[in-house]
C-alpha cells in the first residue's frame, strides 16, 4: 500500500469516527473490527441456518424444501438428457419432466420449462456424469469461484492495496440474498454472469476491447441480460468490443451445431414459441410476481394484476431510461475513465429493472454495480459520494432478505425499489461527470 493510499484509507476512517455516536456506543469500530463482525454474523448464519441442515439433509437423504437446490435440478437433468439422447431432444418438455422427476419427483406441482439454448445443457453434461451430490457441490465450488474472480477482480481494481475493504466486500456479496440464496443454495447461474461482466470490464479499463468482448459472450446463455450492456457498446462507439462478442456468441452456436447439428435451431425456435404461448396463459413467466425484480412485475403486482396500467407505466419509464442512458453513453467517451464506469454501472443497474423479466437471483449483479460506482467516485475523488453509496449497499443488502416475503403479502418489492434509487443516482452522476461544463463538478455537487 503506498503513502497516498494508507492517508486515503485513514482519512476515511477519521470521517468515519467523527459521525459515530461515541457518547452512546463508545470508541468507533475500525475497518478491522467492522471486518470481525461482520464475517463472525455471516459464519454464524451459515453453521446455523444452513450448515447443519444441508448435512442433515445429505446424511439421510431427506430432502428439505428450503434447502433443495431446486435450480440446479434442471441444470443436472439437463445435462444428463445431453449425456443421454440426441441433443435435439433437449427440447421435448415431457422428456425433460421425466429426467427431472428421476432426479427429484415433485409431490405437487411440475416443472417447468427451460428455454435455455443448446450450449447450457453441453456445459452441464460435465456435471451431470457424476452423482447428483457430488455435482451440486462442485456447481457450488465452480459457482463461488467465478463470482469471486469476477467480483475480486473488480475490487482489487477499485481499492489496490486495500484488503480490509476487499474483504469487506466479499462478505457483503457472501451476505446478499440473491447470491448466498438465489444463487449458491439453489444453484443457478448468476455467478456466470458476473464473472463475464466483471472481466469484460476490467479488459475494457486495459485496452483489450475484442478480449472483453469475447468475455461478454458467455452472457449469451440468458440474452435478457444483454438488453442494455449490447447496445452501450454501440452507442460508446466500441466497435472491437462488439465484434468480440458477437464473435463469441458465434462460437458458442457452432459448438452447439456441431454437437446437434442444424436440426437443434428449428427445435430451439419452435419450443421459445411454446413456451411463450404457455407464460401467456399464466402469471408472469410463470414465477411468482414477488421472486421478480424488474419493475414491470412490480408495477404489476402493485396494480393488483393490471397490466394494461402496469405496462403502459413500464413502457414510458423504459423508453425514459432508455433515452437518457443513450444520450448519456454518447458523450461518455468524451469524458474521463470515471465516465466509462458509471456507464457500465448504470447498464447492469438498469438492465435488472427494465426488462423483460429479472428473477430475484439475477439481482446479485447489483454487488458489481455498486463496486463500479464506488470505483468510478474514488477517481472523480467524490468522498462524501462514496459514503452515500456505501449506505445505499447497506440498505440494498438488508432488504434483499425481507423483500420476497414483504411481496408476497404487501404486493410491494422493497429490493426493487432500492435498485431504482441507486440506478437514478448512478444517472445523475454520470450526466454530472459528463456534463460539459466540468466533468470533474461531481467532486463537490450540492448533495454531497
């Protein structure tokens, strides 16, 4: 750590002992004791909640709801319809049901569809060649490790030389609901994501664009997410980069024709037109309005199930957002590098509420926007910023673990409500930072 990164640090710590209550609470916790408490509560949690139930659970083969890795039984019985039939089968629902039936036979209800593209179950047949046990823990394994290179990486970038804060964050992300529940427990894909988003990002930062490009390909697998991070690169004139990732999504089509052949597109297209057909005939991509966080579910679920009104009100608020992350992404370039993290952090806040639909476990990527943010305010040197942003991260993360049951009985999805808050401050210091006047007036704007 170097001279001006220990005064950084320490002059944080001294703003941060001059606002607490010592009076009331006594001498101000530093980074490291914060760093005790907080890994001591997240350790506590899971030997309690989940440690000594998951072992129960797989010492006597009984099955508890809240601790089945219910996603991942698609993804293991994906892969083992690869391993065992034509891949162009993958796409006949009722052999799907059977494999996932063997695996875990539902008491009630069924499984749904997976609209998944070919590649994802060639990537899970790895898995699916071992038991199912051992595959969801080395899922979980692979899970942890992608979110940790991808979110570490991105840290290290923000705070070089910080460790305290570098670690501050691991177990914040550790601590998210929509990682440690939605993404770990159950056993989805989110870590994919922000691992290519991550590194996508800092090869961008390095002047690498056709690499990172390549690297934002893997978001190829859900093309939801790519609603808004494609068009930034279009619209931030980075040509290489779009290359790369259109190249990378090519790479990934071929790999799955060369396993499935030309068959595998006709059946991919006409099982998307089923399982449409099918979502129009039930809720909301067939999910609970409150395990979604895009605000077009909200809207719906605070209308009562209008949707008429919930999506007329989507609609203008998308097409504002939109508009204005367009025009703030064209003067970006003419700006300095804090300029070009609010961007990408303001497409991966923006891209989990104006969507098409955004389940609760994607929106574990809000913890790499935040880091962005953070990274993009220390270079524009915006100290107080930081400070709001870091208690906006707070608020975000508690209500992660209360927003799914205040849904459900209030109709109100507290999560998305502070994704909305952060993604309108992230607007409003990128049209700062890119404002013409002075790029550098967001160090000291009347808010902060």
């Amino acid at each position: 750590m170097n001279p001006g990164e220990v005064a950084s640090q320490g002059e944080a710590e001294g703003r941060w002992r001059l606002h607490w209550p010592a009076g009331i609470l006594g001498p101000a916790p530093g980074l490291k004791e914060v760093n005790l408490a907080c890994w001591a509560l997240l350790a506590a949690y899971v030997l309690l909640r989940i440690g000594i139930p998951l072992w129960n659970q797989f010492k006597t083969g009984v099955p508890s709801l809240h601790i089945l890795p219910a996603d991942f039984i698609y993804y293991y019985g994906d892969g083992r319809l690869a391993n065992q039939y034509p891949l162009v089968q993958f796409y006949d629902y009722g052999l799907q049901t059977r494999i996932y039936n063997e695996i875990y036979p539902l008491q009630s209800g069924v499984y749904g569809m997976q609209p998944y593209p070919p590649f994802v179950p060639l990537f899970f047949s790895l898995y699916a060649r071992l038991p199912f046990t051992i595959a969801y823990g080395a899922w979980l394994v692979t899970s942890l490790a992608l979110c940790l290179i991808g979110l570490g990486a991105a840290t290290r970038d923000v705070f070089p030389g910080e460790p305290l804060k570098h670690s501050l964050v691991y177990c914040f992300m550790l601590a998210y609901s929509p990682f440690f529940v939605g993404t770990l427990i159950n056993g989805q894909l989110s870590s994919v994501a922000i691992c290519a988003i991550a590194v996508g990002y800092l090869l961008d930062r390095r002047h690498r664009p056709f690499v990172s490009g390549l690297a934002l390909s893997l978001l190829a697998y859900k093309p939801t997410l790519c609603v808004l991070l494609v068009p930034m690169l279009l619209i931030t004139r980075r040509w290489k980069q779009f290359c790369g990732f259109v190249t990378g999504a090519l790479a990934w089509m071929l790999l799955a024709t060369a396993k499935g052949g030309m068959a595998i597109w006709p059946a991919y297209l006409r099982y998307l037109n089923v399982y449409r057909r099918v979502l129009s005939l039930s809720d909301r991509f067939g999910m609970p309005l409150s395990k979604q966080v895009d605000i077009g579910s909200c809207l719906l679920a605070i209308s009562g199930g209008r949707s008429h009104f919930a999506g007329l009100a989507m609609a203008l608020i998308s097409t504002a957002v939109m508009i204005l992350l367009a025009v703030l992404w064209w003067r970006s370039p003419r700006s300095d590098s804090s300029a070009q993290s609010l961007g990408w952090a303001a497409a991966i806040t923006w891209t989990l509420l104006v969507n098409a639909y955004v389940p609760f476990y994607d929106a574990a990527l809000a913890a790499l926007a935040v880091v962005l943010t953070l990274g993009a305010l220390k270079e524009s040197q915006s100290k107080t910023a930081q400070s709001w942003i870091v208690l906006l991260a707070v608020v975000i993360e508690v209500t992660s673990w209360i927003t799914i049951r205040f849904a459900t009985k209030h109709g109100i999805q507290l999560l998305s409500m502070a994704l909305a808050l952060l993604g309108i401050v992230q607007l409003y210091l990128l049209y700062r930072v890119t404002s013409r006047s002075a790029p550098r007036e967001m160090a000291t704007a009347s808010w902060v």
